[in-house]
C-alpha cells in the first residue's frame, strides 16, 4: 500500500554497422580503405527529478526504446541513436526484474543512471588498416542494443494528508479522487491505519494521504490519529475535513478550532503548514445554512471549499488546490545537492566454456557472444579477425584444454562453427 511500483521494459538501441569502402579518385588506381564507423546505439537513462511524484506515467506506458545507431556509408560516420531520457522521482529504486540486483537508486535530484547502454557502433574497415593488413575488406556490424526488465519501486510520501475528526468523511474523499479503495462506514475510527492515494490533476500526479480521525485530546494520546501523524511530517499542505451536520449536533465551526488546537500541541511546526478546509455533506445540508457555514470558515483566513463526494460538487476544485501545493516547486536551498551519477552495473565481461555435451562445446559470456554477433560471418577476412579476438582471450586456448579438437563443434551465441586451429 505504501510502496508504488512498476514493471518495465527498457530496450537500448543497437549500432550501426562500420563500412567496407576505398578511396575512388581519379587517375588513383587502387585507393586506401576509408569505411567509417557505424552510430552508437541511443542509451536509456533515468533521472531523479524532483517534480515527478509517483511512477503512474510508467504504469500508463511500459515500454521504452532508445533509437539504433545508422550504419556508416562508405567514409561517412552512421549517426548516434537518440537516447531515451525519463525522467523519474526521487527516491526511485530501479531493479533487475528477474534477478532482484538493484541497478540504482537515485535519491537526490538530478541523480542520473544508464539502465541500458546503447550499441557500440561497428568500425569501419579504415579501422583495421595495419602493417601487415594494408587492405582490410571487412568491417565490424553494430553491437547488439541490450534489453532489461526493470522494476522500478518508490516508498511514497504523502504530498498532502487528509486529517479531521472521525467520520467526516476523508475515506471517502480519497476514494473519490484516486484509486484507494478505503473502509468506509458511517461509525467513527474506520480508518485505523493510513491510505494513501495517487491523485491526478492535469498531467501530474500526487500523493494523498488519509489519516485516522483525530479527536480532542489526540495529542496526549487519545484515539489512535495522532499515532499516525508522521506521516504528514513531510505534506506540503492539510485539508482539514470538516462534517457540515455532524451526528452529535456540535458546531462545526468549533469541531474543527478544537481539532486545530490538538494539532497545534501535537506539533507546531506540522500546524503552520498551509491549510485547506474542506467542508463536507454538502448535499445534507440546507442551503442557507452551508451559506452561513462558508463563510463562517471563510473567516478563519483560510481557503475554503464545499464538497460533497455523493454529488461531486467542489471535487476538482479542492483537486487543483492540492495539487498547487503539492506540486509547488520547492526552494533550491531545501534541495538536496546534485548526487554523482549512479551508474548501472551491466552485464559481467566474463566467459566459461563448458564441456563437451552431445560433442559441443559451449561458450557462453555476454562480451564473446556480443563480440560473434558483430562479426560478419559471410566475410573471410572478418571472420580470421574473429577467431584472432578469440585467441587473444584465451578462448581458444581454453576449448583446446577441455579436449576441443580439430573438427569438433563450438557454440557461440547463436553460431556454431567447427573448431580449426588456425586461422
Ligand atoms: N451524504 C454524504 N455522506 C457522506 C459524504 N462523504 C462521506 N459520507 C458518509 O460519511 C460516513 C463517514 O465517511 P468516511 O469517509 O468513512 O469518514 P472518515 O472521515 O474516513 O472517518 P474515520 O475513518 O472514522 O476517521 C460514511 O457513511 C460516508 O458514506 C458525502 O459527501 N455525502
Ligand atoms: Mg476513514
């Protein structure tokens, strides 16, 4: 209930691949290699953003893609993929749907982190020009762009509380303009423990909390809603809800100086916050008598505003209340300073081969499968490259240790091929 969630799939963009390609001018007859390099594929990044309060949007769309990187042309560079930039609250943890790895947890404004790194782009055939290799005539394909499930939770903290005596009806206003489903029932102390809500206005969204009643005495420990208090410590603003006929025929007006008054000794600091008076039952009520009753409040010097959740009147304006202070841009001072970038752990650089089963031997790692994927399989030349990489890692001397022989099979991502020797 307290905990704000969202499963979501982020994909990076893939490079572009490098180009095969020779100076052409006139009168030179066998130009060099010029092939540029192929774009980067777009990253997907996250921000800590202090005006994003909850992670709706995510709810509303869970799948984002970055651009792919193009692919060279000749001696023209493929062009860098557009990254993804989302923008997210703070206190966002981002994790690893399936292997519960935290990836980041962005707690300050303005905290950064690269959940998905894009594709490296390919090399162009320039890139592999070399004393002895004078006239490469392949290149490299773009790196595969990277997907990862992500579940995203943010702990939510109320923008807002709800506080007022029992019964006045601060379930049922939260029920009204956000999904929480609350208790609720015409006897006092339905609320026991706190509901919290999304509530959107506009394209933005904040989080309201309803609080057990308070009653008079509350703050020496009477009833259970001072108990739960802390959790207005960090609202922006309080509705105070106040019931426009109360069952026990006491003034309203009185209900709620006594209620303002429990408060005031609970916590100064949390009764100076901005206040909004919501007077409810509006439909119960007579109209002359919620004329007089208004304005009766009005006189307290703060905004006032009649609601009734049966009719709807004065719902969306009471919404947009709150949400101006809710959404209100809070002072750089109280603003935490800009946090390092947190960067995601990607995928370890490590290989294993595994024996022989069924007569394949099996290589697996993130980097060599990557490394075969950018290959260009169909390219002799890029091929002897391949196989050079792979000797360089040891891989080739690793399949020769657990019995590879010349001829035998070996796996590699989706490649298979017969183990050689030689280049
Ligand atoms: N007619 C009418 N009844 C309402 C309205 N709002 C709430 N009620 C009724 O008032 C009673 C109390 O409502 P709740 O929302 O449970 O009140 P609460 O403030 O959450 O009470 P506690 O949880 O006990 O603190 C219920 O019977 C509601 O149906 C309204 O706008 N009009
Ligand atoms: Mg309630």
């Amino acid at each position: 209930m307290f905990l704000d969630e969202a499963e979501v799939e982020f994909r990076s963009g893939r490079g572009g691949s490098g180009a095969v390609s020779f100076h052409r001018e006139k009168h030179v007859p066998r130009g060099g290699p010029n092939g540029a390099d192929g774009g980067r594929g777009g990253d997907v990044v996250l921000i800590a953003d202090r005006g994003k309060r909850t992670l709706y949007d995510f709810q509303l769309q869970p799948k984002y893609a970055a651009e792919d990187g193009e692919h060279a042309k000749g001696n023209k560079k493929g062009r860098n993929g557009r990254p993804v930039v989302l923008k997210v609250p703070v206190g966002t943890v981002v994790s690893d749907l399936l292997s519960g790895e935290v990836l980041a947890d962005l707690k300050a404004h303005g905290q950064r982190c690269v959940v998905c790194r894009g594709g490296r782009g390919g090399f162009g055939n320039l890139h592999y020009v070399s004393s002895v290799r004078q006239v490469p005539n392949f290149a490299e394909k773009g790196e595969p762009g990277r997907t990862v499930l992500a579940k995203l939770e943010l702990k939510l903290l109320a923008d807002i509380g709800l506080i007022g005596l029992p019964n006045a009806g601060k379930s049922t206003l939260i029920s009204a303009i956000s999904s929480a489903k609350p208790k609720i029932a015409d006897y006092p102390f339905t609320t026991i423990v706190p509901n919290l809500g999304v509530v959107r206005a506009g394209d933005q969204t904040f989080v309201v909390a309803d609080l057990p009643g308070l009653i008079p005495g509350a703050s020496q420990g009477k009833g259970l809603g001072q108990r739960f208090l802390k959790h207005a410590e960090r609202c922006k603003a309080l509705v105070h809800v106040v019931e426009c006929l109360p069952l026990d025929g006491s003034d309203p007006v009185a209900n709620f100086e006594a209620i303002e008054t429990e408060l005031h000794a609970y916590d100064p600091e949390l009764h100076a916050r901005p206040r909004l008076i919501a007077v409810s039952k509006a439909d119960l009520c007579r109209r002359e008598a919620w004329q007089r009753l208004l304005d009766r409040f009005r006189a307290t010097g703060h905004a006032v505003f009649g609601i009734s959740a049966v009719t709807g009147q004065g719902i969306d304006a009471l919404v947009y209340a709150m949400a101006e202070h809710a959404l209100a841009e809070e002072s750089e001072e109280t603003a935490p300073p800009l946090a390092q970038s947190g960067q995601a752990r990607m995928q370890q650089p490590d290989w294993e081969v595994l024996g022989a089963e069924d007569g394949v031997f099996v290589v697996r790692g993130d980097s060599v499968e990557r490394m075969v994927a950018m290959t260009d399989l169909d390219n002799r030349d890029g091929l002897r490259h391949l196989h050079r990489r792979l000797v360089r890692m040891g891989v080739i001397d690793r399949l020769r240790e657990l019995g590879c022989g010349e001829g035998d099979t070996v796996q590699i991502g989706e490649w298979e091929f017969a183990f050689s020797d030689e280049a």
